[in-house]
C-alpha cells in the first residue's frame, strides 16, 4: 500500500495532530436553501 508506507515514513505527532484535526474539521456536505429560508424559519 504506497500510501500507508508515504504516510509511516512521514509521521511526526505534529503530522498525526494535523491529520486529526483535518478529519474533525471535515463534517461532510451540509446543504442550505436559497435566499436563507432555512435561517428566517428558525427564528
């Protein structure tokens, strides 16, 4: 696996918290309505 063997010869816990942090941060697709009626709706 080249990618599993890139990341071992790389991996620092400074590069292991960055990965962390990246994948936290990653939340996925979140979708909104036009012209915010979702926000008005909630008030």
């Amino acid at each position: 696996m080249p990618n599993r063997d890139a990341l071992e010869r790389v991996m620092t816990e400074s590069f292991a918290n960055g990965l962390t942090t990246a994948l936290y941060n990653a939340p996925g697709v979140h979708w909104r309505g036009e012209g915010g009626d979702q926000e008005r709706d909630a008030i």
